[in-house]
C-alpha cells in the first residue's frame, strides 16, 4: 500500500471540526477529485454504503464507513475496479486548537488493470491532494465555523 499522512493544526474544537468534516455532502467542497456524494448524512455510522464519482467522473467508488467515532476519528474505504482508497481524518487536542492528521493510503486492486504509467500518476496524485484536501477542510472549518476572536 502506498500511504500519504499530513496534519494541520486548527483554532476549532474537535467537536465543530468533525462535524463539517463527516457531513458527507461536503465532501466534494473538501476532497479533491470527489464529483458527487450519492447519500449524504449529518455523521456517517459505520458501515453506510455511499458512492462517490472520482478523477474526473472516470471511478465510480463504492464507499463503506470503516469507523466512526465523534468527534475524534472517522475512516473509509473507496473502492473501484482498480484501485482501493482508504482514508482516515483523527482528531487530538493541541494547545493551538485541533491537531487533524489526514491519512490516505492506495492500494491497486489487480481486477482492472490501469494503464501504463496510471498507478505512478495515481501515486503522484495523493501526494499533491492529500495537503491540499487538509487545506481545504481548514477553509471550509473557518468558514462554516469561524473562532470568535477575543480582543
């Protein structure tokens, strides 16, 4: 498997973090190359099946919550014909706020096989997206929930 971890340190609390972050209908305004959400719901439970369009709408992912404990840790596999997506988003308090570690891992599946050069760029792919999602999901935490500033 190859895996990509990045983590970022917000002013929210883990409680208002996750909540945007599971709200599964904004995945497509966090998560690159999410297209669309089939189902969405406020916090995923563990085992909800959902479906995904990624990568252009070229991978239609089958996506099943793998656990889900508020506020602190939410995990899923996305998976499609040639590849299988797992991703995880923990929470931990920090002195500055929330420390989020965003983890996603790749795996090729061998039922379809990709292209010549198509699982190197795939791996190229989450090493760019992975930063950019946590940066993401830190503008849309601001955004939906800005911190009181106290003068």
């Amino acid at each position: 498997m190859f895996a990509v971890e990045t983590t970022l340190v917000l002013p929210q609390s883990a409680p208002t973090i996750f909540a945007v972050a599971s709200a599964l209908a904004q995945a497509p305004r966090w998560r690159a190359g999410v297209m669309a959400v089939a189902e969405a719901a406020t916090v995923p439970a563990e085992g909800a099946v959902l479906a995904f369009r990624a990568l252009g709408g070229r991978h239609a992912l089958a996506t099943r919550v793998l656990a889900c404990e508020p506020p602190r840790h939410v995990s899923w596999r996305s998976r499609c014909a040639a590849f299988v997506l797992d991703v995880a988003l923990s929470l931990e308090d920090a002195r500055e706020g929330t420390r989020v570690t965003y983890h996603c891992g790749l795996s090729l599946t061998g039922d379809d096989v990709l292209p010549s050069g198509h699982a190197t760029a795939l791996r190229r792919l989450l090493v760019r997206r992975a930063p950019r999602d946590l940066e993401r999901l830190s503008g849309l935490v601001a955004d939906l929930a800005p911190v009181a500033v106290t003068v």
